[in-house]
C-alpha cells in the first residue's frame, strides 16, 4: 500500500501516494514487516493438528501441530524481517482454473518496499498510541475468516479484502485496505486485474483477557463493537472481550499477470481464480495466526512509536539472511505445474 495511507489513522481514505516511508505524528504504532515464504504445503496446526496432509492447501503451515507454548523457544530461524518474531501466519493459496480444466498455482511475489523476500506475507502490528494494547502472551492463538463461507456477511466487509491491482508497480494502490471501492472488494475481483491482486486480512482487535485459545479458534477474541475495525483502528471492545490486543493485518500479492487473457477464462465467464479450500467466491478467505515473538519484543514495539521496520531495541535481519531459513515438506503431493485438481480436491473444511 502507499505509505501515505498509513499515517493518519483518521485519515485514510484522504491519504495521498507516497514514494519513501515516513513517521506521521504522535506516539502510534505501526509497524510492517516480511515473512518470505517457507513451504506451501496441505497442513493445518491449529484446525487439523496432527493431520497429514490436512484438508487443503496453505503456505507456512509448516507443521501438522504446534505445541500450546512459548513457540519462540522451539524455533531455531524465522523468514520474517525482525529476527525476533518466532510466529506463525499462515494462509490459503490462490490458483487458476484454465479453459481446459486444470489447475495451476498463483505465483506470490514481494510486496512494495520489501524487495529481498520471497513471496510470503506482509504482517502489520498497530497501536493507536503508547500504552493502548496488550501484547499477546506465549502459547496465544487465532483464527481469522470461515474456509466454508461462499456469500458476503452483512458488516463484516473490513474482515479481508481483494485489492486488484490497475497495472505494474502497484497501480491503482491509493487508498488503506478496503476502502477504495474502486479496486476492493470483498469477494474475488470480477474480472482481469492488470498488475496483480492484493490480498488483506484483518485479525480480530479485542480479547477475553483469560484463554490463549478457544475450541474453533475465536471465540476468546472479538471485533469491536462497531464491527470489523477499518485499517489502523481498533475500536471499542465489548465488555465480554475488554482487552484490546495489537490489530494484526496480513498482505498477500499475487501475480496474476499471466493468466489475465480472456482466452484462458472459462467460456462461460465464470471465476476462474479459486482459493484452495475450493472456493472461487474469495468469501472464504481465511488466516491462521500463532503468537512467537521473543520476551517482551512485541510490546516494546507497541509502546515504541514505531513505523514500518524503523524501529530500535528490536533485532532485525535482512531477507538474505531470513530467506536461509527452511523446512522440509512433510506432505507427498505436487503442488507445481498444470494440475487435474487443487491438491485435497478443493476441500473447503
């Protein structure tokens, strides 16, 4: 997104582009960092823990269970930008349907200003100001989205969004996510975007205070009470879920470039973009998150008035260090190439 649309949290949508981050003003929080990609592969820890494989496709989901603990003492490297964020994020790959039938996976590719990385995630942590937010705690995680929904939800239009994109570099990206009706929309874009697709995913901003997880994985956080916060904004949280955690926003971009000729569409128009639950609505867009940074790291950066990745006290590494980090795949399926079906059939569970 353009950096401009991150500075006044009251301000979105009169944010105007910007070529080179810069700090607004006040003591907010907002930071952004990479995670490049580790595996793509079909295992779920926190829906299907111990499955293998589990019933579709994402990518990062690098193990078929994480024990309900402090992850950051379990793991030896990380992808992400901040060498000290030890968490998990992952989500649901994209592919396309040709003419013909098969499938071929949709290539992820670098966010803007993250040059270096490997495809991956984009993750931004926000803050409305210093001593706003709890910090999650060790063993902590969340579940964002349903893989089954295919209809649009009354009120929950800032949950995630499809940003599709007007040309190269970018184009088209002026305003914060999901809130420019001219290229957002809350299902899968209509029709070919010209330089890719953006996705967002807004992780729920208010928690019970007490339980690190719940049995479907949301129960124990909330939205405010005004619904699904707007990008950098938190709301106000219900008296059932009084603690209001960091905002966790996740970008993915695809490059859909090449199969943006409307030879290669369906005959019949339908979507031919479908995520890998099976579902060429995008209403079923979903992110899994589980908590790893090291100590108190992400508090500091909460209370620290930070932007971006400029921010001190934090240990950072830069992508061709990160992008040494790996892990094997565990599932004996292909995932590349022209394929008869998405791996796991299209499973939406």
């Amino acid at each position: 997104m353009f950096w401009s649309s991150l500075l006044a949290f009251a301000a979105l949508a009169n944010a105007a582009p910007q070529s080179v981050p810069i700090k607004g003003p006040g003591d907010n929080s907002l930071v952004r960092f990479g995670c490049s990609q580790v595996v793509i592969e079909r295992l779920d820890p926190l829906v299907n823990p111990g499955s293998n494989p589990s019933a579709h496709l994402h990518q990062n989901a690098f193990n078929a269970s994480i024990p309900s603990t402090d992850v950051s003492e379990l793991a030896s490297c990380t992808t992400c930008s901040f060498s000290e964020d030890f968490s998990n994020y992952w989500t649901a790959n994209m592919w396309f349907k040709a003419r013909n039938g098969t499938f071929k996976r949709v290539p992820q590719v670098p966010n803007r200003f993250l040059e270096g990385s490997q495809g991956g995630v984009t993750v931004y942590y926000v803050s409305p100001h210093k001593n706003a937010v709890t910090a999650f705690k060790p063993g902590f995680r969340m579940l964002v989205g349903d893989s089954m929904r295919r209809e649009p939800k009354e009120g929950m239009k800032y949950q995630s969004c499809f940003r599709c994109y007007t040309g190269p570099n970018f184009q088209g990206d002026i305003y914060g996510p999901c809130l420019d009706p001219r290229v957002d929309t809350e299902g899968l874009p209509p029709g070919p975007c010209l330089g890719g697709i953006r996705t967002n995913i807004h992780f729920p901003t208010c928690w019970d205070g007490v339980n690190l997880d719940s049995p479907n994985h949301q129960d124990h956080v909330a939205y405010p009470v005004e619904g699904p916060s707007t990008f950098a904004s938190t709301g106000t949280c219900p008296s059932s879920h009084p603690v209001k955690i960091p905002q966790v926003m996740l970008e993915i971009v695809w490059d859909t470039t090449a199969f943006n000729d409307p030879e290669d569409w369906p005959e019949d128009g339908s979507q031919p973009l479908y995520l890998s639950m099976g579902d060429n609505t995008g209403y079923g867009q979903h992110a899994d998150y589980v908590f790893g940074w090291k100590g108190d790291a992400l508090q500091r950066l909460m209370d620290g008035a930070c932007f971006g990745d400029t921010c001190t006290g934090v240990l950072k590494q830069d992508f061709s260090e990160a992008n040494k980090c790996s892990v094997a795949n565990t599932v004996d399926e292909e995932t590349e190439g022209w394929l008869e079906q998405i791996p796991g059939d299209g499973s939406g569970a």
